[in-house]
C-alpha cells in the first residue's frame, strides 16, 4: 500500500548509532590532528587535542554505558541476536547472487560486528597509549600502528557507509530510519523483503512487530 510505513529502529537503537558515530568522528578528526604533521602544524595545540581525543574517547564510554541502561535494553539483545546470525540467504548475498535479506542485509551485519570489534580495538589500544606514557613496561612498539590502522581501515569503511546513507539513491531513504525511526514499506520490501514479510504477517496477526520510540 502507498506511504505505509514500518518501524525501522528504535530511540534506543538510534541513540546508541548517533552516540557512536559522533564520538568516532571527534576522536576521527582530533586523531588526525594528532597524526599529520600539515594539520598538527595548521591546529598548533597539540596538547589541547589531545585532551580533545581523550575526553571524547571516556565520553563515549560513559554515553553509551547511559544509553543502554536507561534505554530499552530488549530491543538492542534482538538486534545483537539478529547481526550474530548468518543464514543462506546472508552466506548467498556475500557470494554476490541475489537473495532476498532481513532487517540488515548481510553486508550490514558486517559492518557492524566489525564496528564493535574496532571499538574495543580502539580501546585497548588508546588505553595502552595513554597509560604507556605513564609505565613504561606498557609502552609497545606495535601499539601505536595498531590503532593507525585501525584508523586508516575504519576511516575507509566510514566513507563507504556514508556514500550508500547519503548519496546512493537506492539506499539513502535509509537515513530516515537511523533519524526517524521509520522507513516506506515500498523500499523494504525492495531491499529488505524478508523484514518487511515478516512485520506485514506479524501486523495481520496482531502480534506485537518493533514500534517507533
Ligand atoms: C577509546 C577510544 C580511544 C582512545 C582511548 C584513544 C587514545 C589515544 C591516545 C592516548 C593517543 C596518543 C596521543 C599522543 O600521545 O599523541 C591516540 C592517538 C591517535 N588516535 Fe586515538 N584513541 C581512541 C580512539 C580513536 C579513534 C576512534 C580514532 C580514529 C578513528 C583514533 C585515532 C587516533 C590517531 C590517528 C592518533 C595519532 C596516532 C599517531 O600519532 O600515529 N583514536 N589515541
Ligand atoms: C554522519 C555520519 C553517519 C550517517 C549519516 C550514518 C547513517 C546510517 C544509516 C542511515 C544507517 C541505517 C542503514 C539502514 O537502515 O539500512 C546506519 C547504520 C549503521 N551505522 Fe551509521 N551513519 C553515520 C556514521 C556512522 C559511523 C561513524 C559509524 C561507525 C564508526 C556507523 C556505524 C553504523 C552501523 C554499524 C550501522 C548498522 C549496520 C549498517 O547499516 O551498516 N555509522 N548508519
């Protein structure tokens, strides 16, 4: 049916991808700063980005810690549940054939067990350098260039996401989701056809489907 709607994300979902994608593009551009020698000269005050990166690195802790106690917990296990599995139809998808997906397609739960892996990476490593400059016996070589790769793959993978979330035009009615909450049936059944199945039998039978909140 024309302009019918179905719930994409929940607050929480959306609180949880808005918190994370700002904390990353902070620490992103402070990073940078702190990296390349023309920007580090052109800002000047290094100390002062520093503070910046790692302000921003415990403020991201702590929103997301908020988000996901005060938030609705439930909604965000399902989805942790849904990203974690891979059936024959996400295993067709990556091998490039055509197969109908769910909520996120297969390449989508890549990206965001990838994006989880590198936050703790992330992590980790910024923890070793911060706390290195205070023990020596936790300064490594290595730790340094794990966290700029980290950088450099994530900063790809980034522009990537951004191009099919804001340009792409079969892709970027997306951002309704992740801002409103809701996208057009028409375009999930497009490109999401088991979801939007699955929400139009769970609707027809009255049983409760994802609401926005
Ligand atoms: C929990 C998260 C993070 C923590 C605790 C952290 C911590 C740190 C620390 C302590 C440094 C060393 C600063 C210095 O002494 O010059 C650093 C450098 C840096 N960080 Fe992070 N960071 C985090 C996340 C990120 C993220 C998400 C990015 C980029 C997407 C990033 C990019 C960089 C870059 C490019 C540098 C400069 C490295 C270099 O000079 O080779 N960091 N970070
Ligand atoms: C201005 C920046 C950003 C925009 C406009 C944006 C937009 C979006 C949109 C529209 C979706 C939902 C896609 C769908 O419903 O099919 C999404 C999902 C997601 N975003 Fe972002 N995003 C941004 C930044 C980021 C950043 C910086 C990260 C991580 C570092 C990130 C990680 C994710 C993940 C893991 C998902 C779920 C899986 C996927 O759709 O790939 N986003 N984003």
């Amino acid at each position: 049916m024309a302009g019918e709607r179905l719930a994409r994300f929940t607050r929480t979902e959306r609180a949880v991808h808005w918190v994370h994608a700002s904390a990353f593009l902070v620490l992103l551009g402070s990073g940078l700063c702190l990296y390349l020698p023309s920007l580090a000269e052109l800002v000047g005050r290094r100390p002062l980005l520093k503070t910046i990166h790692l302000d921003t690195a415990i403020a991201w802790l702590v929103a997301l810690v908020v988000v996901v106690v005060v938030g609705d917990r439930s909604s965000l296990r399902a989805t942790v549940r849904e990203i974690d599995m891979f059936d024959r139809d996400d295993r067709n998808w990556l091998r490039g054939r055509s197969a109908p997906q769910g909520r996120l397609n297969a390449g989508q739960k890549l990206n965001a067990i990838i994006t989880a892996a590198f936050a703790v990476l992330f992590g980790i490593t910024g923890l070793l350098l911060w706390y290195g400059e205070r023990d020596t016996r936790f300064r490594f070589a290595q730790t340094i260039l794990i966290h700029d790769w980290l950088m450099y793959v994530s900063f790809v993978l980034f522009l990537g996401h951004l191009y099919l979330s804001v340009i792409h035009p079969k892709t970027r009615h997306a951002l309704n989701g992740m801002t409103r909450g809701w996208v057009d049936a028409d375009w999930a059944r497009e490109h999401h056809a088991k979801w939007a199945a699955d929400h139009e039998v769970a609707d027809s039978l009255h049983l409760p489907v994802q609401k926005v909140r």
